[in-house]
C-alpha cells in the first residue's frame, strides 16, 4: 500500500480504538491471549479427572477475574469471554474459539501497530528516493558539464595513444626477454639488482638483496659469469655428478639456487611481467617519473631506437599537460557527449526535477512517523 493509504487507514483505526479506549482493549485482548493459550495447552490432553482439575483451576482463576473485571464496568463483551469459558468446561475447544472470534475488537491494537510500521517503512522508502534523485540531480549536472570541456578529438587520440602503448609494451617485452636470454648472467643479475631499487622500473625484485648478492658472488667465484640464465636455471635439473662437471660447489649452487630460483624464473619469464611497461591507468605525475627512469636504463642496455623515441614523445605529451586531458577521456562516455552537443542531456535532468518534485509534494502531504506515532490512540 502506498504511505498516504497506510495514514488513511491509521486514522480510521485510531478512530475505533480511541472510542473503544485503548485500556479496555488491552484488557479484552489480555483475556482473549490466556483463554486461547487454555486450548492450546488441553487441546491434545486426555479427558482425565487430573487434566479435568487442572483445566478446571485455570479456568476459575480466569473466570474470577473476568468477573471482577465485569463488575468494575472495567470490561467489555465479558458475555463472550464467559461464553468461551464456559464451554470450555466441556472440553470444546473449538466452540470456545468461535465464541472468541466474535468479538469485533480484536486484533485492533496488533493492526494499528502493523499499519505504523508498513507507513514508518514506506515513508523511509519514499525519502531515501527522493535523496537519491537529488544526489542523481547534483552528479549528473557536475557530470554534464564536465564533459562540456571535453574534445571529441580526444577520442581519436585516445585511440592511437591506446595502440601505441600497446606497441611499446610488446616491443619492450620481446627486446627483455632477447637480452635476458642472450645477455650472460652476471650482467643480467647486475642489471635486475639494480633495477630492483627503483620500484618504478617494474623489474621483478628478489626476495632478499642479501640473497641475490650471495648468488652474484657465487656465480664470481665459480667463473659462470659467460653463461646464459636459462642455462643456469638447467644446471638445477642435473644430479650431482653431472652438475660436478659445471661447478665446484654443488651444495653451495643448490643453496643459492633454492634461495633466488623464483626470482631467477620471473627474470627468465621477464616478457609476461610489468617491467619498464607503461599504462593509462597511470596519472601524468607518477608516469612522468618513471619515464625519466626508462630512458637511461633502456639507453645502457642498448634499446633500439623506436622505444627510446617513444618514451619521449610520450614525455613531452606528460608535460605539456595533453596527456592528462586525452587520458581522462577514457572516463568518458562517447553517447553522452554527443547527448550534450545536441542538447539532449537537457531533457534528462527535467525528468529528474520533475521526479524529484513529485516525490518531494508526496513527502509534504504525508507526516513523519514520529508525529504518526504519538497520535497513535
């Protein structure tokens, strides 16, 4: 039901309970609860003198009462209550039960309070709807005009600037993986250690510079300096009469090995890793730094050309502030600029005001539960 019925139908209630009065019902629905626990409790008994006894005690302390309650002018419908009392002498419950449903007033003071609650919630719905729309209002505007600043050539840029990165990062990846496996590994080890001290590089780093250190001397000291990394990783495959014919100290190679092998496997994989790859996702401010880092390294390692130029145009795009504005038009949504050029969005924020108005006239015509909850009879 809607909020404005659910008050509607309050009032009517309210009507009926006050006229009623509010104590006398309670008295009515207290008398009502006990004599229908009575049936629950001897329904499924057998008609024995000790059940008889024991229903009939219960009875008379119920009976008492209504009595009392009737002479004090304090109840209402006692006939009906006595009525049910009686026949539940004889064990008919389901007459007892009848006598009960006659009486018109029951349930009242449960239907007021059930109707309250179903308003309280339908009011809290209808406002946090109507916050909604304001907040749709307030993000949608800001929105909008937002994208009033945007150029449709952004997205063309955008677009080649997406391919290239992707360019760079394949090119890059395949110029890594050639040199790691045709680069000796000392030179490799030398290159990774230091490129793991600048995060920004995105070389895999290894699990301990200590450890890495003691693999750089090891490798010094039994003169594997020319050999390739893949062909050390291999030597871990061998036994160790095999390996004997390659290093001097096995149990020293196999110690440094299980310490660093997962570094040495990510520099062996290095492609399908992040290192010296760009992204979008990355703000002018942090990519501009880590360009700065790229071009050097990738210069000492002999980079070709075409991935040197692009580190630098794609600088000059970071400090000319262009990147920023094209980078931000991947948040944009392509039918919503063109919604704004032709004026469309316009029709979109009427339709919420006027929402927004509807829904604020429903508020205003209803009360807040608070104030419902007082007048409650």
């Amino acid at each position: 039901m809607e909020p404005a019925d659910l008050l509607a139908d309050i009032a009517t209630i309210n009507k009926r309970i006050r006229e009623a009065g509010r104590e006398r019902l309670e008295l009515v629905e207290r008398f009502n609860r006990e004599i229908r626990e009575l049936v629950r409790d001897f329904e499924g008994t057998p008609d024995t003198f000790r059940v008889f006894l024991d229903l009939t005690r219960r009875l008379q302390r119920i009976t008492r009462r209504v009595e009392k309650a009737h002479e004090d002018q304090s109840l209402d419908y006692s006939e009906q209550l006595e009525k049910a009392l009686t026949v539940l002498k004889k064990r008919r419950f389901e007459t007892a039960i009848k006598e009960l449903d006659r009486i018109p007033v029951l349930g009242l003071l449960t239907e007021q309070r059930r109707l309250f609650e179903e308003y309280k919630k339908g009011y809290a719905v209808l406002r946090t709807r109507c916050e909604s729309v304001e907040a749709e209002i307030r993000e949608k505007g800001a929105y909008y005009k937002s994208l009033q600043n945007v150029d449709v050539t952004s997205f063309d840029e955008l677009a080649a600037l997406k391919e290239q990165i992707a360019a760079y990062n394949d090119d890059v990846g395949t110029f890594l993986e050639t040199f790691v496996k045709q680069t000796s590994i000392l030179d490799v080890l030398r290159i990774s250690l230091d490129a793991s001290y600048h995060p920004e590089l995105g070389f895999p780093p290894p699990p301990s510079h200590e450890n890495a250190e003691k693999l750089l001397s090891f490798v010094l000291s039994e003169d594997l300096t020319t050999i390739p990394l893949f062909r050390f990783l291999e030597y871990a495959k061998y036994s160790d009469n095999k390996l004997s014919h390659y290093v001097g100290d096995t149990t020293s190679f196999r110690q440094v090995l299980e310490s660093n092998v997962v570094w040495l496997e990510s520099l062996d994989d290095i492609k399908r890793r992040g290192a010296l790859k760009l992204s979008l996702e990355e703000p002018g401010v942090s990519l501009a730094v880590k360009i700065r880092r790229l071009i050097p390294f990738l210069s000492k390692l002999n980079a070709p050309t075409g991935l040197l130029t692009f580190l630098r145009e794609t600088q000059k795009l970071v400090t000319s502030g262009r990147y920023e504005r094209v980078r931000a038009t991947s948040a944009v949504n392509r039918d919503h600029l063109e919604k704004i050029q032709q004026g469309a969005h316009l029709g979109d924020l009427r339709a919420l005001e006027d929402e927004r108005a509807r829904l604020t006239k429903q508020l205003e015509d209803l009360q807040e539960p608070r104030a419902v909850e007082i007048e409650l009879a």
